[in-house]
C-alpha cells in the first residue's frame, strides 16, 4: 500500500500552456514549471516591443513557440518560431529573440551531453 499523504508531493493535473502565464505591458514575464538536475523547463511571455538580445547559454536549449510569432537568430541565421513549431539551439550558440507581436515560448535547457 503507497502513503499519499505526503505533503511535498507535487500535484498531477493537466493544464493549458498558453493559459499558465498572462502577459504584462512593457515586460518579459517568465515561469520555472521544472527544475532538476538534468535542466529545467521554463514559460515565458514576451510582450510586443520586448525580445532577448544575443546571448549564449552552457547548455542545448529546445525552444518551443506556445503562442504568436518571433524571429530567432542562431549565429546568423534567421528562423521564424511560430505556435507548435521547436527550435533545437546548441549549447554555446551565440542567439536573440525578436517576437513579431506578444508571444510566447517554453524553453527547456538540457544538461549533459547531446547523443547523435
């Protein structure tokens, strides 16, 4: 018999991305939904005007368009994200974030190494 009375244990429930996070005038609003030691997943909503400048990160990052549309420049190369669509960036990868109108995203950084 398993003891579900465990405080500390998270609760299993189905929910719509594009409804776990609200966009807000002027901003970037981001929410962590994981993380662990094998990376973490997290959602964010960029308002129009509002994008990330170039950057790198040590690990792959799989970005994953949840709502609207942006440009993703990876070196120098350009990909448009829309809803449903992923975009795997190597980690290292000079990249921005340039969203077209309010988007959003779900970015899930991936520690370890990548297997062929």
């Amino acid at each position: 018999m398993t003891d579900r009375s465990n405080a500390a244990r998270t609760e299993i429930r189905v929910e719509k991305l594009k409804e776990m996070l609200a966009f807000q005038q002027q901003a970037i609003v981001s929410r962590m939904l994981v993380k662990n030691a094998a990376g973490s997943v997290t959602l964010f909503a960029f308002d129009e005007g509002e994008g990330l400048s170039e950057h790198t990160a040590p690990f792959d990052a799989l970005l994953i368009g949840v709502e609207g549309e942006a440009e993703v420049r990876v070196d120098a190369d350009l990909h448009r994200l829309g809803e449903g669509a992923t975009l795997l960036i190597p980690a290292g990868a000079p990249h921005a974030v340039a969203p077209c109108a309010q988007f959003k995203m779900l970015l899930v950084m991936l520690k370890g190494e990548r297997k062929a």
